[in-house]
C-alpha cells in the first residue's frame, strides 16, 4: 500500500523510469500497462461502469475509482455481438455486456509531450465490431508521433433499443442511441485523462470506417461531444443518406414490439432477461439503428448539418472504388446492358431514364463496371459525398475528399482466386493504420506497403496538423465551396483531380445543389 501512495505522489516520468512497466494515474485510479519496441500500452481501460444489470439501456455512467494499481494487460470483452463478419479478427475474451473499455498506445515518455491524439471507432454495420481488432492497432501510429485509442461501445439492440418506459425514466426524456452514449462517454474520459499518457486533449482527432465512419457523422452532429474533437476523418460512410432519421416514436413502438416478441411487458422483466437471449432475438426483431432521441441529437443529424452547427473541425472524408458489387443490382442476371437497363427500371420506375443517363452504359463491357459505381453509391457513396458537400459549405473548416483505389492482393490461402478489380468495402484500414503485417490472409506485395505509407502519411499529418499534406506526397488541394471538388486518387499512382460525378448524386436522390 506504502507503494502505491508513493507511485500516486510520482510525476508521470518518475513511474515509468523507476519501473520495468509504465504506470499512469487517472482520474480514476492508477493503471499498469506493458511495453513494447519503446511504446507503452494500456489495454481495457474502463471509462465507465458495466451497463449490466439495471444500467442496462441507461447513459454511461461514471466508473467507481478504485484502489491500488489495475493491470492494463489484456483487452476488454468485446460488446454483444453474434459472429457476422468473417474479417473481423479479435484479441478479446469472449463477449459480454460489461464492454465499456478503451486501449491506449502512446509513444510519450513522460505526461508533458502534448502529441496529438486519434481515437478510432471500430466498423461493423452497429452490430459488431471491437476495439481489440488487429487492423485497428495503435502501435504503428503511435510510432508516428500519435497517441492512438480504440474505443468500444454497446452495440445492436444492447445499443440502439427505445422504449416507453426508458424514455419515461430518463432524466433527459429520450431513450435510444446508448452506443453513441458510450463513444460521447469515453471521448469526455480522454479529455479529462490524456494528458497523462503524453496526449493533448486539445488536439483529438475521430476517425472510424463503415459503421464507425457513420458514428464519426454523429459525434460531430451531437452537442454533447461536437466540442471535444478537433478533427475527424471518415472512411465509408454517414448518417447523411436518403433515409431520414428514426423519429423517437417511431423507435420506442418497434421497442414495444421487440419486448411483446420476448414475452414481456415491462422494463423490469426486459432487463431480468439473460442477455444472450435478447441477442439472439434481435437478429430477427430488431437489430437497433440510430434515431433523433431529443438528447444526443437534438435533431435529425442532416438539420444540423444544414444549419452549419456541427463540429467546425477539418474533415479528412472519402469512399472505396468497389463499396458495393454489380450484383448488387443485377443479382443474378448476366451483365448486359439490356438486363441492367431491367433492373434500373425495377429499382427507381419512374426516376429509371434519370438514372440511365448518369450510370449510362454504352455496351454489355461496361454494364459491370457502371453498375458497381451505382451499388457503391447507393450503399456507401451517396452518404459520404452528402457529408464532405455539406461540411464543406456549412463546417467552417477545410474539408479533404478521397476515392481509395488500390484493390487488396490475392489471398495466401487462394493463391488462384483473382485479386479484386476495385476496393472493397473496409479495403483501406490496414492501410490507412499501418497495419499490412497484422493481417496475414492476404498476399502483400511492394505496391501494398507503398500505398499504406502514402494513406498513412495523409492520415499521419492531418491527425498532427489538421492538414494532410507533407513532404513526399501528391498534393491534395482542400475542396472549395460551391466549385467542383477536388478528389485525391489513392493508389500506386496516387493523384488529384476535380470530381467528374456529383451529377449522379444530384439526380439520384434529388438533394439541393
């Protein structure tokens, strides 16, 4: 105990040199993490209590300090989730409602450093994900200089579940969005704690892909963290797409139903129930989606955006060249121009001769190709150029874009099997995190490592200094208001030039130019 008060009257520096392990005193007590190669790492950090028992569906609450020294070893449980994504690779031990845990790597060595600090929020659909993922690891970036963080937070209908009853018990009226809760939750921790693993928590950057792209949308919408962050990038994706956002109501009658499926008629019993078995009913009832609660968001995310009362940070934003597949709109029907023209007709009817002009197809050779960019937009595209156009004309920051274009390589399991024509969903994360080595299924090669080095040099620079630009990389202009954007071309060749397709958006889903 003698020890521990000692530790606790210690400068940041004096730990770490008088120990094997680096030691780092939070608000809430003092933590142990490992080291590795000089960066010093901290793994399932709480940052608020377990939302178990009767905190399910309630705000994140404040964790309880504790007492002597807490070992930052080993990674959190990962949220409830069911397996769904065969690419998501985890560390963690098993699922579980107490999931609220974030991981730091810092290359600082003492708590006076102030370097720049990135928080990543996992993708993964809201329904699964985890913080622990090797294409998320911080330790290359933290060897670039960057303090980085991956944070988890609840997901599925553990996460996005509304209801009468919890609305009613909230001290703010709403119910819902607890997931988005628990990301406001634990960017407040790094604001209040960062300092002593070397971080500024005046220099945050969010960044996350897919689902943790849409969340990245949604904590610069929010009051209740627009104003911790100090840059964001999104890969793949927002809250901006053509659906509009659930209302309340809306969401608190399909949580009635959820309940009436299980058997239940109160919040109560709802919360008795083992938490495997609402999982599991979820899949088919209700899987959980993010709504305007009144609380975390005030409005529907696109009226903020709109009113220009987001984040007024700089915005690091694009999508993959392959998002979505050409089967996506042939199905299983052969790539003719006669069969795509079919499908369109299906899919929009009367909007049908608008679409063919913009996705136009001149021959079947170009049928696939024309009808990925369309899946891709539809899926991914539209929302993320929704985005960059309106945080262009409303942020009050410079907004940088990006089309990602560098297919991954062959697999080493099926050598044989053609590598991707394009980008797949999710493609650039081991790129843009430095990551290629964590990932041993595919096939890496020299045009790899240096296409990462390019992503993550952008990434790596405008995590510093809110601009992506440096030393040894294509320029990359700002996208100017009202003018045609210019789009950076990640790939071997990677390059600059103005948008050649912000006609398809404007047809396509009839937004305001």
């Amino acid at each position: 105990m003698l020890m521990v008060l000692m530790m606790g009257s210690m400068t940041f520096a004096q730990a770490w040199e008088k120990t094997s392990l680096p030691l780092v005193k939070t608000s809430d007590g003092m933590l142990e993490g490992i080291r590795s190669s000089g960066i010093n790492i901290f793994k399932g950090i709480p940052f608020a209590q377990p939302p178990t028992g009767d905190l399910r569906w309630r705000e994140p609450q404040r964790v309880k300090p504790w007492t002597g020294v807490r070992k930052a070893d080993h990674f959190g449980p990962r949220a409830m989730q069911l397996p769904l994504f065969s690419d998501m690779q985890f560390r963690s031990d098993g699922v579980s409602e107490d999931c609220l845990y974030l991981n730091v790597w810092t290359p600082a060595k003492t708590g006076k450093e102030l370097l720049p600090v990135l928080v990543y929020f996992y993708g993964g659909g809201l329904v699964a994900g985890d913080g622990s993922e090797y294409r998320y690891d911080g330790e290359s970036m933290a060897r670039r200089g960057i303090v980085a963080i991956t944070v988890n937070y609840r997901l599925s209908v553990f996460g996005f579940f509304s209801h009468p009853e919890l609305t009613k018990e909230s001290p703010h009226h709403a119910s819902g969005n607890y997931g988005f809760l628990d990301q406001a939750a634990a960017l407040k921790w790094v604001k209040q704690n960062i300092k002593a693993f070397g971080g500024d928590p005046e220099k945050v950057t969010i960044a996350g892909e897919s689902a943790g792209s849409f969340s990245v949308s949604a904590l610069m919408a929010s009051p209740l963290s627009r104003n911790l962050i100090a840059g964001a990038i999104g890969e793949s994706g927002s809250l901006l797409g053509p659906q509009p956002a659930s209302t309340l109501s809306e969401a608190e009658k399909a949580g009635v139903q959820f309940a009436d499926s299980l058997g239940v008629k109160s919040l109560s019993a709802l919360r008795a129930l083992p938490a495997e078995k609402i999982l599991q009913a979820s899949v088919k009832i209700q899987r959980g989606s993010p709504l305007v609660d009144g609380y975390f968001f005030p409005r529907s995310p696109l009226e903020i955006y709109r009113s220009g009362e987001q984040a007024k940070v700089p915005l690091l934003v694009g999508w993959n060249s392959e998002e979505g597949n050409w089967r996506g709109i042939l199905g299983k029907e052969e790539p003719t121009v006669a069969n795509y023209t079919e499908a369109i007709q299906r899919l929009y009817g009367n909007q049908a001769a608008d679409i063919l002009k913009v996705y136009h197809a001149e021959s079947d050779a170009d049928v696939k190709s024309v009808a990925t960019d369309l899946a891709s937009d539809r899926f991914i595209g539209y929302s993320t150029w929704r985005w960059s156009d309106l945080q262009a004309k409303t942020g009050g920051s410079k907004v940088y874009r990006y089309h990602y274009e560098h297919p991954r390589p062959k697999t080493h399991e099926h050598p044989e099997t053609p590598a991707a024509d394009g980008a797949v969903h999710s493609a650039e994360i081991e790129y843009a995190m430095g990551n290629l080595p964590t990932n041993r299924v595919f096939d890496w090669q020299a045009d790899d490592y240096l296409v990462s080095e390019i992503l993550q040099g952008y990434f790596v620079n405008f995590i510093k200094t809110g601009n992506p630009n440096g030393l040894g990389l294509p320029g990359w202009p700002a996208v100017v208001p009202k003018q045609s954007a210019e789009v950076l071309h990640v790939n071997v060749n990677t390059y600059a030039a103005p948008e050649k397709n912000r006609e398809r958006y404007l047809s396509e889903f009839k937004v305001e130019n």
